[in-house]
C-alpha cells in the first residue's frame, strides 16, 4: 500500500483538490438563493475556503510540472503564491465558523481583525526568519502553511464545528428536523479535520516537535492527503444535504403563499359581504327605527328606540372599521413601501424630525414574507422615535431596498446618537426591534455613527424569481416637513 500511494501520489493530490473544489462549487451554484437560516447565509464562507483550498493543493501538482518551462524567479513566485492563498483560505473558515455562531457585530469585526492580523503577523514574521535563516521559497511556504494551520485552521475548523452543532436548534425551530443530523455529522466532520488538518503539518523548518506528514504514512501506510480528503469527500456530501434547506424553505414559501392568497380571498368576501349585506340591511332597521321614533307620541319609547338607533349606529362604525382593517395594504412590496411612508410622513408632521424617504428596486423584489410589512412598521415607528427622543434636532434618511433575495430597510439620523448604546440591548425598544427582525428570519444591526445612528434591518427573500429590471432606478428622495 505504501508503494502504491507512493507511485501515484499525483493522482491522489489532485483528487484531494477535486473534491474541495466539488465543495466549493456546490455550495457557490446556491449563492444566489434566499433562506431565513443563519446556515445557509453563511455557507459561502465554507465555499471560499473550499475554492482557496483547491487551487493552493492543485499548486502542488501545477508547480512542479512547470520547473522545466518557466524561470526560477517565476517558480518562487508561484511557490509564494500558493502559500499565500492556502494561509489565507483559513481565514474563511473562521468567518464560517464566527457567522455560524451569531455573534455581536462588534465582536465578530474584533475578532476578524485579529485573525487577520495573525495571518500578516505570520507571514511577514516566516519572511523576516526566511531572509536571515536563507530558506528557500518551498521552505517560506511550508513554513507558513504550518504556522496557519496549527492556530488560523485549528482554531477555525472547532469554531465552524462547535457553530454548527449549535445550528441543530435553528434547524429544528425551522421544522427541518430531518436535516438536522446532517449538521450533527458535519460538525463532526470539522472537528476531525481541525484536529487532523491543524496538528499535523508538511516537514519544514517551522514544524518542531510536532507530528509531520512523512511521520503519519511511515506509521499508517495512508498519505494524509487521502485522509482530509475522505474528510473533505464527506464535507461536500453533507454540505449537499444541507442544502436541500433551501428546497424545504421553497416549499414552505410556497405553502405560505397559498395560504396567504386563501386568507387575501376570504378577507375580500367577508368585506363584500359585511359591506354590501350587513352594514345595509342594520342601516335599513335604524332606518326604520327612527322613522318609529318620529311618529311615536310616547316620549320615552321614543328615547328607549332612539338609544337602540345610536347603539345600531356605533354597531354599523365597528363594523366600518373591521372592514378596514381587512383591507390593508397587502405585505407586497408596493404596500410596504406604501405603508412606510405614510408613516414616515404622520412622523415627520407630528415632530420636528425631518425625515427623507427613498425606496428603490420594487419590480426585482423576491416574495416578501407574511407579516414583514407590519414588523417593519413597528421597527420604523421605534427607530423614528429614538431620533426624536434622544438624537436632538437632526434629519433622519429612511432607505428601503428590494432585491430577489433581500429587503434592507435603513434608519439612519446625523444627531447625537441613541441611549443606550448600540451593544446593550437592555432597552425594550431595541430588544423588540431585534425580535421583529429575528421572527422575519433576518437580522438587526445597529451602529454608531459620527455624528448619529444608524440602524440596518436584513430580511431574506426568496430569489427564484426573473429579475426584469437588472438595474433599478431608485425613486427621489422625498422630504417630509
């Protein structure tokens, strides 16, 4: 065996290659797709990491055949190169791991900038030892592949591992819980690649006291490189499950969607009937009611009918009003935007705020989720009244943007900014607007300016729609007194 992979460790690099490029290319076909889940949205991350990973493994079998063709300066460049895109694919799957487990803006940013700065910190350190210990390009690359991989892919495979696994209650509150273990597997998956991939490197000058790869087929027989990508094999067969998250969100905007034109129909005949039938035939016997009253010579019959008619009359406004709440506007795109500035504009005429609309993108929209014009609403109304309360004299931009696989509605103010700050979400009004955004299965996020606030609500749409309008114009801004 040992012979074998020997003999035909080309073959077996460039599988290794093939399959975390199948990875990337499974999950990039499905960039462009809507889902709710935290999940799905972060699978590109995965998917960069698989592309970067490919292409620095396929280098290895690249490089070497092109010695005999090209300049050494050109083959150290190359080698360079691939260094650099292989350390710096882990930093992918940190972002995967990060996004996976939801935390604060801020903190996520922190910790992006300081993996970041390890990565740069790693390479310009291999490059200042490099020219004083006069390795070659082969030994720089090697050396800084270790490096990463023992803190940048370690630490970035158990943070995917641990996001997924917590991904499982996401996945169950959605109703996919036949997709559930496939998240439980590949988090399983990470984890024994973050401990084979991260703790066994290349021989190379930075690789002391530590397990190489040369150790592992002398002791196994098996490459390590068959290994990770038997594990890489299992990745893309999970990712691919996981993927039919987006057919059973399909499936579930689909049933919602019939469900919604159901309810739009019965609403239609119920205010039809109420409207035409109801209200006219209890109009028709206050009608009658009072004309009693009129020709009644009994002073108090004629009191005790005329209260009947006033009680029929507040019947009849109740009724009115029931019938207008029914007919709403509907949550399509033209109706938010509709509805937002109405309210944007009682705002502006209420206080001294002014407020500055602009909607674009309504005809590329994607279907809007049930109920995300009225949580947007109140979102709008807590967010307008922060700027009022506590931003001063200032002026407030609301942007609400459509595409086939978001909606982004912006509040933002050029005042002294909101209390209390951004991250501490103790105030009801901020804890409620990140509710909202949480049951539309979006998110929240809310920032401090200079000067100002600005507060970014992200809901996903469904994309499987033609875009008739590739470039949509935005409406002019409109200002409110």
């Amino acid at each position: 065996m040992h012979e074998f992979f020997s003999q035909n460790q080309t073959i077996v690099v460039f599988a290794y290659g093939l399959v975390f490029f199948a990875l990337g290319l499974a999950v990039w076909l499905q960039r462009r797709r809507a889902s709710r889940l935290v999940l799905t949205s972060a699978l590109i991350w995965l998917a960069a990491f698989a592309f970067a990973e490919a292409f620095a493994i396929w280098g290895n079998v690249f490089i070497p055949i092109q010695q005999g063709y090209l300049h050494p300066h050109y083959i150290n460049g190359l080698l360079v190169l691939r260094g650099l895109l292989q350390s710096a694919g882990y930093l992918f799957i940190i972002q995967f791991g990060l996004r996976l487990l939801e935390l604060p803006r801020r903190r996520r940013v922190a910790l992006t900038a300081a993996s970041v700065g390890a990565w740069v910190l790693i390479v310009v350190a291999a490059a200042v030892v490099a020219g004083q210990q006069h390795w070659t390009a082969t030994e720089w690359a090697l050396s800084v592949d270790n490096v990463a991989r023992m803190t940048l892919l370690l630490a970035g495979a158990l943070l995917s591992a641990v996001g997924l696994w917590r991904q499982r209650g996401a996945l169950s509150f959605a109703g996919m819980t036949t997709i559930r273990p496939y998240a439980a597997a590949a988090a399983g998956v990470l984890a024994l690649y973050a401990v084979i991939g991260g703790t066994i490197v290349d021989p190379a000058p930075w690789a002391p006291g530590l397990v190489t790869t040369d150790h592992w087929f002398a002791a196994t027989d098996v490459p390590l490189d068959v290994v990770l990508g038997l594990a890489g094999l299992a990745l893309c067969v999970l990712a691919a499950k996981l993927l039919e998250i987006f057919e059973v969100e399909a499936k579930q905007r689909l049933d919602a969607l019939e469900r919604s034109r159901a309810i739009a129909e019965e609403r239609a005949r119920f205010r039809r009937d109420l409207h035409d039938g109801t209200i006219q035939s209890i109009y028709a016997a206050a009608l009658r009611l009072e004309a009693i009253a009129l020709h009644s010579d009994d002073g108090p019959i004629r009191s005790e009918v005329r209260g009947v008619v006033a009680d029929l009359n507040h019947v009849t406004d109740d009724i009115r009003s029931y019938i207008t709440d029914l007919s709403q506007t509907p949550d399509t795109p033209d109706g938010i935007a509709i509805r937002l500035r109405e309210i944007t504009g009682e705002f502006g005429l209420e206080t001294d705020l002014t407020v500055r609309v602009q909607v674009r993108g309504m005809s590329s929209s994607g279907p809007v989720p049930q109920g995300a014009g009225k949580h947007l609403e109140q979102i709008l109304r807590e967010a307008l009244s922060n700027a009022a309360r506590h931003a001063g004299t200032c002026v407030a931009d609301v942007r609400l943007t459509f595409a086939q696989d978001e909606l982004e509605l912006e509040i933002s103010d050029n005042g002294c900014g909101i209390h209390p700050p951004a991250d501490d979400h103790s105030g009801f009004g901020l804890r409620n607007m990140h509710e909202r955004a949480r049951r539309l299965g979006g998110r929240l996020d809310v920032d401090q300016m200079s000067p100002g606030t600005r507060i970014i609500i992200s809901i996903p749409l469904d994309s499987d729609i033609p875009d008739p309008s590739p470039v949509p114009q935005p409406f002019p801004a409109e200002v409110m007194p």
